[in-house]
C-alpha cells in the first residue's frame, strides 16, 4: 500500500509538473507569435494615422491624412483593378492546366508518373525573378528571342511586335507559369483525399466517363478546388517580384509594387511613412477578406466528406494512346517554364553584350565568363552569398524549432491557450507577404535592428509560419504519446521530453520542412527589398540593382547561379534526408 501510495504521489507530482511546464511555455510561445505577426501589424496600423516625417512610436499628433490621400489619389483604381486582374487571372488561367495535371499525375496510367513528382519540384525551386528575366530575354517587344524569330520568319520590317512580355497580359503569363506547379501540388492533395466509390457507382449506373467526372467528379472536388482557388488569389495579391520586374516598363501598377515605390525616399520630402502604410492597410483588408472566405470554404468541404476509415484506392483510367499526349503536355509545360528561360539566361551570361541568338548577329557575339568571374569577387560570394545563406538557414531552422514546439503544445495540451496559439500562427496565411514585411520594416524603422540580418530572418519566419505550423502539426498527430509518458515516468524532464523522444521522432516532418523553408527563403527577393540595409545586402538585392540598371548579363549570370544552388540543395537535400531515415 505504502509502494502504491508513493507511485501515485509521484505520477501525480510528476503529471503536475508537466502542467505547469505546458502552461507556462504556452504563455512563451504566445507572447513570441504576437510578437512575430500582430506586433508588427500594430505598427503598421499606427504608422498609417502618422503625419509625415513622423515614426508609428513618434510623440505626435494621429490624423487621417495619408487615408484621405490615398483614397483620394487618381491612381488608386487603376491600382486595385490590376491588382484584382493579375491575382484573379493567374487562378483562372492557371487551375485548367493544373487541374489536369493534377489528374493525370493521380487518377491515370500516364508513365513516368512518379518521375513527374519529382520534377515539377524544379520549377518550385526557381527564382521567381530568373523566370521573369527570362521571358524579357524571349518576349521583349524590341529584341526578344521569339519576336526576332517570327518576325525574320514572315519578313516583317517591323521594329518589334508581334508579342510583348511588358503588358497586363504578359505578367499574367508568367504569373500563371509560376503557379501551376504549387496548385497541381495543392490539387494532387484534393484527389488523392478522395473516395472514387460515387464515381465508380456512375460508371456502374451507365455513366460514361467524361459524364461520370462532369456529374460526380467535379461536384466532390468543388469546395476543396474552391478553397485553393482563394489561396491562390492571396498569393497573388502579394505578388512583387514578377510585377516590379515587369510592371514598371509596362506601365502596370499593382498594390506591391505601389507600397514598394512609395516606400523609397525621395530627394526633397524623404520618406511619409503613412502612404504606404495605408495601402498596407488596404491590402490587409483584402487578405483577411480572402482568408474569411477560404476558411468558410474548409469548413463547407466537410459536407462533401468521401474518404472514410477503410481503405480504398482510385480506379486507374487507362488513356491508352492518349497517356503519352498527357506526358508530352506536361514535357512541353517544363520546357515553357524551366529550360527555355533557364537556357536564354545561360546564353546571356555568356555575353559581353546581349544580343538575339541569329545569324544577323553572329559578327555581334561576344564570348565571356566575365560576368561569372564577378561572382567570385569577395563582396559576392563573401558577402551577400554568405549574407543569404545565413538568412536561409537561421530563418528555416528557427521556424521549423518554434512550428515543432507549436505543433506540441497544440496537440498534447488542448485547450483554449493552445487554440489561441493555433489560431495566430495560421494568421500570415491571411497576411500577404508584402504587407507583413512592410509591416516589420516600420516596426524596426529608427531602431539599432532595422536593416540587419536578424531582422530579416525574422521576418521569414513569420511569413513561413502557417505553413510550418500545418506540416508539423499533421505530423504531430501521427505520434502515440505513450513513448513521451514513459520517458516523463523515468524522471525525463517536458524539455528532455520533447529533444530526445518527440522531436526525433518527427524528423521526416522537420528536415523536409526545413528544406522547403530554406529554398523559398534564397530565392526570394521581395523581404530582401523591402527590408535590406547596405550591411545586410542579400543576393536578391544585387540581382535586382543589375536588372533595374540594365546589367542584364550581369543578372542572368547570378541568377544562373543561384538557380544552381537552389537546385542543387533541393537534390542533395532531398537524398540527405531519405539516407538518414533509411537509418
């Protein structure tokens, strides 16, 4: 009795620890989330009211003169519309090309289909600026590639035309290749999730099968394809990169690149903080809209449930013939996206000057590894590569750390602290990234962080915490926490707990998200633009100075690089991680 006794002291003691410990790190993590998303919001909420000259902290007076100048201002529909045009045409013109991949990939005999998974990663992993600078090289109305060809092809003494990248239209495009890999990704997810059981009673009942996949198919994806829709729409929304490569030249103004330029100081009135961070304010009211609407789509979705407790697999549809025309689409997309644009950066770089790659131009081509001979000048590779790659790696391991210790708390202590914690760390989902990073630039505006490359990984931790906070909470659910009881009965401490039995255990989960968040923190340009000082100047910003300076061999040369790098990390990243787990 006496022994029984003391077991349930202990338990009991033990169990009351783990309370206190859950409890006391839940308020932590908290108070570290408000910190990384709504602080900044604040700020930016505050700069907004500020009159000019003055920071959100500033003692002074608070009026509405920067709304009343935003809302005022000739331009501000003109920015919505193209805004709304290019975000919701890049969705539409990109969901029928994903769509069918995404079926082709999951519901049919098409070969190679594993080998497709592997490769639309590729384009995942490209710059988005490399993509853009490609398609100036081929669609530039004057002397890109394409228009050269067509033009010599049917004798036309035009000067340029027929086709011409620096339009509305033409940074839809390119915004529409960019997205087609992410939503075939977020489709394949849709399907695979779904029970073929309705559509094989269709085909049972007479159905044919495009009249199976037009009554029964479609009907069950709709709130899912819905959902990815409005996700899409946000991420449009926040688009800066491809729109400050080509927006400016075709006279195109969307709210990125409106709050990027009116964030850049002027000689004689410097920097009014309170525009752009109204038209922060404006593209948070557009975020948080899309976001209510996605999440009332989720939650719709639930009546479409079909995927129950037994297991069950789709019916192949066998394409015969066919299979190989729905590879070959695929192929083609590939060589719209990555090789043709990688190969006319590769030519570029190995250019003194840029000229189109035709006969009437042979006597003009000027061989050169001038342009990668720079690239290991000190102030590059010593600099702002080393600057990159430290941003990349502190950014994806602290995100992945805070999302696992997150994704812990949630599951293993539910309750309404931890809810409030789910709830604000699925917050950025409903932030656009230009808006967040504008937000953090005037938080840390006039203080000893500004510009620093702690700021800066800050920064891409809040903007890749809900994806890191879903993937590891997926995982977190996989785990029996019987193992972690054990080692707490043994006399393990919640943190020695949670190092040496559950964060091991989610290691598949963490080095991939850890590689994802690292890949997508190099290749992107816009926090390093919106946030980068001269002694935290990142790869992104020297590309961008040698695109906007016409250096454009210059760029292609770093960006052929950087394209490297990305694909070689993704590679080796990828082997790394399947030869640890076969351990």
């Amino acid at each position: 009795m006496a022994v029984s006794g003391a077991i349930r002291y202990y338990t009991r003691r033990s169990a009351s620890r783990i309370r206190e410990f859950r409890t006391g790190a839940s308020w932590l993590v908290l108070l570290v989330l408000l910190g990384l998303v709504v602080v900044p919001l604040i700020y930016m909420i505050l700069a907004s009211f500020r009159p000019a000259g003055l920071l959100p902290t500033d003692a002074g007076e608070f009026n509405l003169a920067a709304y009343r100048a935003v809302f005022s201002s000739a331009d501000l529909w003109p920015v919505i519309k193209n805004t709304l045009l290019y975000a919701a045409g890049g969705v539409l013109f990109a969901l029928p090309v994903s769509f069918a991949f995404a079926f082709l990939t999951e519901r049919t005999d098409m070969p190679f289909r594993n080998h497709v998974f592997v490769v639309m990663f590729i384009p995942m992993s490209t710059p988005v600026f490399a993509t853009a600078l490609g398609w100036v090289l081929l669609l530039g109305p004057r002397a890109g590639i394409v228009n050269v060809y067509i033009r010599g092809l049917f004798g036309s003494a035009a000067a340029d035309g027929p086709f011409n990248i620096f339009t509305l239209e033409g940074m839809i495009f390119v915004h529409v290749l960019g997205t087609i890999p992410t939503m075939w990704l977020f489709l394949t997810a849709v399907l695979r999730h779904m029970d073929s059981t309705l559509e094989e009673a269709a085909a049972a009942s007479g159905a044919s099968r495009w009249e199976t996949i037009r009554a029964v198919t479609i009907p069950l994806m709709r709130p899912g394809v819905a959902a990815v829709m409005i996700y899409f729409f946000l991420s449009g929304l926040e688009s800066l990169e491809l729109t400050l490569a080509l927006g400016p030249t075709a006279g195109v103004e969307v709210l990125a690149t409106k709050i990027f330029f009116t964030l850049l100081p002027t000689a004689d009135l410097g920097v009014n903080y309170a525009i752009p961070a109204a038209f922060g304010m404006l593209g948070l009211v557009m975020g948080l809209g899309g976001i209510v609407f996605y999440l009332f789509l989720i939650r719709r979705a639930s009546h479409y449930a079909v995927v129950t407790g037994k297991g069950y697999r789709p019916k192949v549809i066998e394409l015969g013939k066919w299979k190989w025309v729905g590879l070959g689409a695929i192929g083609l997309f590939m060589f719209i996206k990555v090789i043709l644009p990688f190969a006319v950066l590769l030519y570029a770089s190995l250019l003194r000057f840029y000229v189109p790659p035709t006969f009437d131009y042979v006597q003009d081509m000027t061989w050169t590894l001038q342009h990668y001979e720079g690239l290991f000048d000190y102030r590059f590779f010593g600099k702002f590569f080393v600057n990159t790659i430290i941003v990349s790696v502190v950014a994806s391991t602290a995100t992945m750390m805070l999302v696992s210790f997150i994704a812990w708390l949630v599951v293993r202590s539910p309750g309404r602290l931890s809810g409030i914690i789910n709830v604000v760390a699925f917050m950025p989902l409903a932030i656009p990234g230009t808006i967040s990073t504008v937000a953090f630039f005037l938080m840390f505006i006039g203080t000893p962080l500004y510009g620093t490359l702690a700021v800066l990984s800050l920064a891409f931790v809040a903007r890749y915490l809900a994806f890191g906070t879903r993937l590891m909470h997926s995982s977190m659910l996989q785990i029996h926490q019987e193992l972690e009881e054990a080692s707490q009965t043994s006399g393990g401490s919640s943190v020695q707990t949670f190092v040496r039995i559950t964060l091991p255990l989610l290691t598949p989960a963490f080095l991939n998200g850890w590689l994802w968040v690292m890949v997508h923190a190099a290749k992107d340009f816009s926090v390093a633009l919106l946030l980068a000082s001269a002694g935290s100047t990142l790869v992104g910003n020297i590309i961008y100075e040698s695109f906007v300076g016409g250096r454009f061999n210059s760029a292609a040369a770093m960006l052929v690089a950087l394209i490297l790098f990305n694909m070689t990390l993704v590679v080796g990243g990828r082997r790394w991680i399947a030869k640890a787990m076969s351990h």
